[in-house]
C-alpha cells in the first residue's frame, strides 16, 4: 500500500519563542507513523507530518535561552500548509507584541483564509490576538496572561481554565493553555490529523499527560496589579497580613481611612477583583501551600485560613482550583515530599 504524503505543519519560529516547545513540537510530530513502530518491532512505518520551522527570514538565529534555530523556510516561500503552529513566547505579562511583527500578522490571516489550521501553545495565542484572528473568539493561553488580554485584546473571550480551546466550530483556530500544553496540543493535532491510535502511540512514547484537569490547579490567584492607588495599595498590604481574620474587609477598610463604598470600587479598579474575591483568593493560596505540605484533614485547613464552616471552604476550593481540597493534595503533595528530599 503506497504511503500518503506527509502532511506539511510549519511551526513559527522567532527570537522570542521558547526552545524547549519549539523542538519538542518538531521532535514528537517527526516521530508519527515511525517511532513507536520501531520500538515495537512493528518494521518500518511512514513519516504522518512534516514539520518546517518557519520564521521571518532564512537567516539562523537564537531563540529564547540563547538556542539556535535554522529555519527551513521564509514567510516568503512559506506559502500553503495544512498546519501552522504558534510555540510558546518568552514575554513579559504585560507584552501584547502591538508594535512587532506586522508582517507575520497579516501572513497569519492570509494563510487562515486560505484554508490552513492554526494552532497556538500558551503565550503563542497572543500573537494569535494581535494579529486580530480571534477577534470576538474564545481563546486560552498561560493563565499568567489573563490580565494581558482582558487589557489589551478585550473582544477575545479569555478562557483561563481549559487546557485546549476551539476558537470557532469548524476548529481551524485551536489555542492551548500553559508552558507543557503543548503536550496536549501535539496529543490533539496528531489523533485529529493522522488518527486517535497514533496520538495513544505517540502519547506512549514521550510519556505525554493529557492535563485533563485543566489549568485551574496550577494558576496562581494572586497577582499584584501595577496601579498608582495609594489607598488600594494600603488595602492589599494590610490583607496580606491579616486576610485570615473573621472581618478581614473590614478592617481593610478601617486601616484605609476611606468610605467603604470608595474603596472598594477603586479596588475593582485598580486590581480587577472585588475586596471580598481578593481576600478569598489569599486564603486559597494559603490553603494550597498546608495541602501542599501538610498531612491534617481539610477541616484543620479550612480553620487555619479563615473558615469555620468547612463545607463553605471545600465548595470555594474547588470552584477556585477544579479540585476538591484532597484530590489537590495528591496531585501536589508528591511534588512537595520531592523537592525537600532532594534539598536534603
């Protein structure tokens, strides 16, 4: 039987792309059809994808960490392909990339109207945003950049909780969530574009985890805002060291000297949370760091942060992190017990 050609992926490569997906990607979509095939003794497969590092030019240059990168193409003999994939980028959370790269933007819609699937792995979707291509679109990315597109990309409908997410039905705009996603991505693209069985071999292979659980397990609740308010900048020091206590909001309000009403709509403002989700998100933090490394039941957890009602905690816990307070523990605790026997 004649092997099919190889379907064309070009994967963007530029100075701020990540290394470690951009060759991950190319590694595991060169091995479909061939790899697990030789490991089993299956004999000689076929080669299902191709993948071409594109970039602006064809000049060989260092991507992020100083890796060297020699493109195989150019935007300009770039031109069909059947996939294109955005990596990881190396930005800062308040980069939304509006004043670079104006020509890979506009190949980006040309090669979407005709006719290519594009994918995105974690900051990679915020090219994908500039570039106006999800426009009105649902979209993830790193959760780290929740605040960046609700600032700079307002029309895209920001999903911070799912690991893949389909920006339009046809699913020729995929964006996937944090740093390793592009596990998940990989996962998908090959049991989407070659088969469901390829994608299980590949999967098998890498020891690549589909991270069914989302994203919400691993973000952070808190994330301090770059904001001029004094009054609100009071407010945040003063609940970070007192979020645990009964009337934790308040006695912000008391320390600040303002009227409530006042201060808790600058709060809205200025850090994009009410008083009361800001002193939830502190006490979740502080929930997962005993879960993390602690061995007393949930009740102990939930009287440590601030709640005596421990059915009230478990409900919070899980509606802020996916997980219920002892599923987070097994998934994290290991990691904790890790670290600490490797500093030992």
């Amino acid at each position: 039987m004649e092997q099919p050609e190889p379907i064309e992926a070009f994967i963007i490569a530029l100075p701020e792309t990540a290394g470690s997906a951009l060759y991950g990607i190319v590694d595991v979509l060169s091995a479909t059809g061939t790899l697990w095939q030789e490991l089993v003794g299956e004999g000689a497969g076929g080669t299902l994808i191709r993948p071409r590092i594109v970039s602006l030019n064809r000049k060989p240059f260092c991507c992020g960490n100083a890796i060297p990168v020699s493109p195989d193409l150019d935007l300009a003999t770039a031109a069909t392909a059947e996939l294109i994939i955005l990596p990881e980028l190396w930005l800062a959370p308040t980069d939304d990339l509006s004043d670079r790269y104006r020509e890979l933007k506009e190949w980006l819609v040309q090669r979407y109207h005709d006719g290519s699937t594009i994918y995105s792995a974690c900051s990679g979707s915020v090219l994908l945003a500039a570039s106006g291509l999800l426009e009105g679109r649902e979209a993830t990315s790193h959760w780290g950049y929740e605040d960046l597109f609700r600032r700079s990309f307002p029309r895209v409908r920001f999903k911070p909780d799912p690991n893949l997410v389909f920006a339009d039905p046809s699913g020729r705009i995929v964006t996937a969530g944090g740093a390793t996603s592009w596990h998940d991505l990989a996962i998908h693209i090959i049991s989407r574009h070659c088969s469901p069985g390829e994608a299980m071999r590949i999967a098998k292979v890498y020891l690549l985890k589909w991270h069914c659980e989302g994203q919400l397990p691993y973000a952070s609740l808190m994330r301090r805002q770059p904001h001029a308010d004094s009054a609100v900048r009071r407010a945040e020091d003063w609940l970070a060291r007192h979020f645990r206590e009964a009337n934790a909001v308040s006695g912000a309000v008391a320390a600040c000297g303002i009227p409530e009403r006042s201060l808790k709509r600058r709060f809205k403002t200025a850090t994009g949370a009410t008083l009361m989700r800001y002193v939830q998100n502190l006490r979740i933090e502080d929930a997962k760091r005993l879960l993390e490394t602690e061995r007393g039941p949930s009740e102990d957890v939930a009287s440590a942060v601030g709640y005596e009602n421990a059915a009230f905690f478990r409900r919070l816990f899980k509606r802020c992190t996916g997980l219920t307070p002892g599923q987070y523990r097994q998934m994290f605790q290991p990691v904790a017990h890790a670290a600490n026997a490797a500093a030992d």
